[in-house]
C-alpha cells in the first residue's frame, strides 16, 4: 500500500492538470460550504464574485512561482537521494516514516517563514497583503504577494534540504497544504467542540481566524499552516471568539483599498515614511 501511495505522489508533480483540479475542487467545495454554514457575515466591497477575482490573480501568479519552485524540488530531492544527505537517509526511514518526516519539517517551514515575515519590517510589507483582505474566505487562502511566495519557496527548499525528502514525501505534504489551506480560510461555521478538538492537532478555521483578526496581538499568533503543534510548543497559540474578530489590518495600509489589485502589488516597493 505505501509503496502504491509513494508512486501516486511521485508522479503527481508531472500532472499539472490534475494538481490544478484538485486545488479549484477544494476551493469549490469549501465555497459551497461557507455559503450554507458561514461563520459570520462578510461585507464585500461589491460582491464575492468581484472579491475573488482579486484573490485569484494573486493565486494565479502564486502558481506560477511555485512550477518553477518545483523544478528546484526535484533537482533538491534527486540529489539528496544521490548524496544520501537528509534526515530520511540519515535515519533509514521507511516510505511512511519518510513521508513522517518530510511532512513535519516542511510544516515546520511553513510556520517558521510566517514567524519571520511577522518579526522582519521589509518582509512583513509583503506578507501583510494576505492580511489586508477585510472579508476572509476561501479564497483568501491563496492571497500572497509574489515577494511572499518567493520567500515562502527559499525556507521550503531549506527545510527540504535538511529533512531530505524525495518528492513523493514534498507532494503528499503539499497536497495537505491545498486543502487545508482552503479549510482553515473558509467562513464556515463548525461546532465549537469540534472546532476546539482539532485544533489541538490541525489549524482549525477558528484558530486560523485569529490570525486575521486585525490588531495585535492576535495578529501575531497562530502561524501554523497544517499543524497546531509549533504554535502550542512555541507559545504563539491563541484563542478568541469568532464574534469578537475583524478581519483586516489596522495600520499600515489603506482599509478602503483592500480589492485595489495594483495598489496591493505595488505596496511593498512604495515610500511608507
């Protein structure tokens, strides 16, 4: 059976197609959710339509960033296989044990480059697109400046490095990204008991949601992508109502302007003295 699901994700980084469908296939799903369970009641400038255009032309250009990203992968994962360099050589690990491996330390990446562009000024100018977004939704989950996803992709390839993973370990955890990302974005409302039990292992939509409330210091917690556990472990887990957040930012950036997609583009680069 692992070796069945090693080959499927294996050869899942040459079916773009099929990699494409799965993500609009999440989206769609959990678009359709949160318009039947939504957590709370979102105020778009002009329509949801309109509000996931914007997103999506962030999303577009994410994807693309990320196709030449995955080249770098596979070229990274073929020579630590050659090399036998990584934690997975180092440790003999089995299929699962490797997929193990390589999904904790990617997790890890992805919230340790989210604590970082919190913590570093210039870089915090790229990230705080994807907390301008006054109305959070599915498709919000995608909403990352390109100076974002190119930092995003160097501490992707650093932990891929050190944790060794072959590319069916890097696939399988970016396709848990996918999805959970578009799960932890949605406004969908769950029931608080079940919402509180999952966070104690995954980034519940609750949880999540704190992360976009707009004032610090809430802003500043919950930086997990997958997994709860580098929150709970590091002490940047929070909790808070849903009624009480606002989505948004509350400094930094015009909240009027938050579906200007040229302006949003431009914002890292401009004088904000």
């Amino acid at each position: 059976m692992w070796s069945r699901i090693a080959v499927f994700f294996e050869t899942l980084e040459d079916h773009p197609v099929l990699r494409f469908i799965l993500l609009v296939a999440g989206i769609l799903f959990f678009w359709i959710i949160e318009g039947a369970v939504p957590l709370i009641p979102l105020r778009y400038k002009k329509n949801k339509l309109r509000h996931a255009v914007v997103n999506f032309g962030f999303t577009i250009i994410h994807l693309i960033i990320h196709t030449f990203l995955a080249i770098l992968i596979v070229l990274l994962a073929d020579w630590c296989k050659k090399e036998s360099w990584g934690l997975v050589y180092w440790f003999h690990a089995n299929i699962p044990i490797t997929i193990l491996i390589g999904v904790l330390a990617l997790d890890f990446s992805s919230w340790l480059v989210h604590w970082v562009m919190h913590k570093n000024l210039f870089l915090w100018r790229f990230h705080l697109i994807h907390h301008t977004d006054n109305n959070v939704d599915v498709t919000t989950g995608l909403r990352h400046h390109p100076g974002d996803s190119i930092l995003r992709g160097i501490f992707f390839l650093l932990l891929n490095f050190i944790s060794g993973a072959p590319v069916y370990a890097v696939m399988f955890y970016q396709t848990l990204l996918v999805l959970a990302t578009a799960f932890t974005h949605a406004n969908i409302s769950l029931p608080v008991w079940l919402d509180n039990a999952l966070s104690y292992i995954l980034i519940s939509p609750n949880m999540h949601k704190v992360h976009h409330h707009r004032e610090q210091p809430y802003t500043d917690t919950n930086y997990g992508a997958v997994f709860s556990i580098w929150d709970r472990l590091l002490g940047t887990f929070s909790k808070l109502d849903p009624k009480d957040i606002r989505y948004g930012i509350d400094r930094y950036y015009p909240e009027e302007k938050d579906e200007d997609f040229v302006k949003l583009m431009k914002f890292p680069f401009e004088n904000h003295e």
